[in-house]
C-alpha cells in the first residue's frame, strides 16, 4: 500500500479504502468500484456533503451542484405526477391509506413539491396519504427531512416514513404509486468486452501507484444468465454495461407492490438501442460541475457516475415479478399527455416555468432522452392520462 497518494485526484479517504480492498481481494468488478464510488458507507459520493477547497460544503445535485434533474429544474414533474396519482387513486376506490413510493429522493425537492401540491389540489388524497421515502443515503435523508419540514412545516408530518432500501418493505404493503427519477441510471453497472466470440469483463486494479481497467473473465454466471435471458447482443468489439442491480431493484419493486402502479423515469433506450453498434463504449458517465467526463479515475468520490437504463430488461424483469408492462413513453409525451400546457396557461415565455418547461419538453434533450415506463399489478387495465400521446408502438420493448 503506497503511502503517498496525493497524486490521486478525489477523496483521499475512499482512495485509500478502494486501494486496501483491491490489495486485499485482486482487481475488483467495475461494479464494485461503482458500488464503491457513490456509496461508499462513510466517504462515498452519495453518502456525504460536498467540500469545497475553501471547506464551504454544497450539495452534490441541482445547479450549485454537479448535474441537476428535472424535479430540481421545476416543480412541473412533481405537478404533474399528482394529477396523475388522483386518476390512479379513483382507479384503485381511493383506498386508505393509499401509499406512495418514492425511490432515490435526491434533495427532496420532488417530495416538497409533490405534497405541496397535493395539498392544494387533492386535499382528501393528502389525508389518506403515506409517503415513503426509500433513500440508501442517510446523509440526503436528512436533508430531505429538512427540506419537507421547510415548506410543510408539521403538516403530514406522520404520513412520512424513510427507509433506505426497497428490501426493507414488506411484500404485498402497498397499495397505490411506486415512483422513481433518476435512481436507476445511479445504479452500480458490471462492464463487459465482446471480443473474438468471448465475453471479458472490465475490471479496475491498481498499479505503479494509479488505477488502471484490466480485462478477467466474467465474475459470475448471473451476467451470461442476463445475457441470454435479456437477448442482449454485443457487436465485435463492443464494450458495454449489464444491469444487475436493476434486475434486483425491479424484483423487490413487483414484491411490494400489492396494487398499483409502478412509474419509473430515467434516461435510457430498448434493450435493441442499447446495444446498437453505434454505442460501441456503453453509455457510462461521469458528471461534474456540469462538465461530463469518461473518465471515472478522476475525482473519486467526488463526481457523479451513470449509466442509460435499458428498459426492455427493466421492463421483463418486471413481468417475471408479476408487473405488466402498460406504457412506455418519452417525458415529453408523458407531460404533454397530464396537461403541462394548460397547467403553465398564459404565463409569460420568459417566465423562468416556461424556460424549465421548455428544458424537459425539448426535443433533442430531456424530452426524448428521458423515457416513462408504466408497470401495473392488481389493477384494472385501463388507460391513463400521462399514455395518451404515445411516441412508439407497443411491442417496441
Ligand atoms: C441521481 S439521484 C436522483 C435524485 C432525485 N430522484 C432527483 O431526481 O433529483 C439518485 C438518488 O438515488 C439514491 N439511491 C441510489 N441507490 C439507491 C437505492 N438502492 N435505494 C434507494 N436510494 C438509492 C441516491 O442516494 C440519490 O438520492
């Protein structure tokens, strides 16, 4: 173990940490190092506040951060998303408690907003509501609790529950919404090598004192069984992502969903577009202070990494879990479909709304690139309000 690491550009403790496990166990998965990465238990990127050069601390999302999402760029996903849980709370004979799941809650401002409005447009739905909070960090846990309390004050203060994983929810427990943004593409991703009729997977080692990727074969039989089980197929060459821990996440979604609907948005493509030849290095990325780098050596800890989610998998790892698959769309179509253009009415385009409507509305952004996949269990098969302008057909996954 070298003693000097200062070369190393990231957070000097979790270098450290990943150092002594590869010294300890070999090279590790790139998941592994991804794993280590983000969520690290005491120094990893989700897992704590971000310190300045001059020990000012910031957060890690939003637009004094290093990426921002759509609930920080506008209430309007949030919005919407309450018009479209008081269609499926009619669907399901307004139960009580209808419970909504929200997955990877970030700085809490979906939360906020999304009771704010409830609050102001389904009163009688905030009253029989349970919001849970699934977040792995407990650091953005309490700033989300913060963030509540500051624009809810007490109000529905004991309608809120956190946990910080899916596991953690007892089977067949909800009845009513599970909804995530953005959690899945922060998910830990194995990276695999086609090459001459063989599969190698990436692994990342450390040598003469930097980390370095190295190839070894498959660390487990479950990435051939996702392989075939996902038909998904590489082209000579290609290197790119497997989404285990998104298999696994889906599982324990369809375990708890009793009745309801499951919304999950992200940036992503059909499993057929992910490994397209012309994605021949996968879809992984590095973001920091909105500058995005391939890179994910630099600045361990301290930047954001992602994958696109593959929604086909996602999607049939779903129905082996008993979700059907309702809909998929693109956000634009999504938004357009609850009414956006009628919810910013006749405000003014330089409105800062209209700006950050325009942002998840555009065509070649956020519009197209973020997709919506409606997953139902228990429920009448009917349609709903945010399906109805759809951007494909309905086998396209
Ligand atoms: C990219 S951020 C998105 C945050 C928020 N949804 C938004 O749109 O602003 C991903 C979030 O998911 C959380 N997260 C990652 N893995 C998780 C898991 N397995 N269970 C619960 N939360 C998780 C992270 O800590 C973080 O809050």
């Amino acid at each position: 173990m070298p003693s000097d690491l200062s070369h190393l550009s990231g957070n000097p403790k979790l270098i450290q940490a990943i150092i002594e496990e590869i010294s300890f166990k070999g090279p590790l998965t790139f998941a592994r190092f991804m794993e280590l990465a983000l969520y690290h238990e005491g120094h990893g990127y989700y897992m704590t506040q971000a310190i300045e050069h001059d020990q000012s601390s910031q957060e890690r999302i939003g637009w004094g951060g290093d990426f921002y999402t759509a609930p920080e760029l506008s209430p309007i996903l949030a919005k919407t998303l309450v018009r479209q849980v008081v269609e499926i709370d009619a669907q399901l004979g307004h139960p009580t408690p209808f419970v909504f799941v929200e997955m990877g809650c970030g700085n809490g401002t979906f939360a906020g907003d999304f009771l704010q409005y409830c609050e102001e447009i389904a009163p009688d739905l905030l009253a029989r509501l349970n919001y849970f909070l699934v977040e792995r960090s407990l650091y953005l846990q309490s700033v989300q609790e913060s963030y509540i309390r500051e624009v809810m004050g007490s109000r529905g203060e004991s309608q809120l529950r956190w946990v910080s994983s899916v596991e953690q929810l007892e089977g067949d427990s909800v009845t009513g919404v599970m909804f995530s943004n953005e959690l899945v593409d922060a998910f830990p991703v194995h990276r695999v090598r086609f090459n001459t009729d063989h599969f190698q997977e990436e692994l990342v080692d450390f040598e003469d004192g930097q980390f370095m990727k190295r190839l070894g074969p498959l660390s487990s039989p479950s990435l051939e069984k996702y392989m075939s089980q996902h038909g998904v197929g590489f082209h000579e060459g290609q290197t790119s992502e497997l989404h285990l821990a998104a298999g696994q996440w889906m599982f324990h979604v369809a375990r708890v969903l009793r009745h309801g609907i499951v919304i999950t948005v992200d940036y992503g493509h059909t499993g057929s577009d992910y490994y397209a030849s012309e994605r021949n290095n996968g879809t992984f990325l590095c973001y920091y202070r909105h500058t995005v780098s391939m890179n994910p050596f630099e600045r361990v800890g301290e930047q954001d990494m992602t994958t696109h989610v593959n929604f086909s998998a996602l999607a049939k790892a779903g129905e082996e879990g008993g979700l059907n698959s309702i809909g998929f769309t693109t956000l634009a179509n999504w938004l357009m479909g609850l009414g956006v253009e009628e919810m910013v009415g006749d405000q003014d385009p330089e409105s800062k709304e209209i700006q950050a409507l325009s942002q998840l509305l555009r065509p070649h952004g956020m519009g197209t690139t973020f997709k919506v996949l409606i997953q139902r269990k228990g429920l009448e098969p009917k349609s709903l309000q945010g399906l109805r302008y759809r951007a494909f057909f309905d086998d396209v996954l």
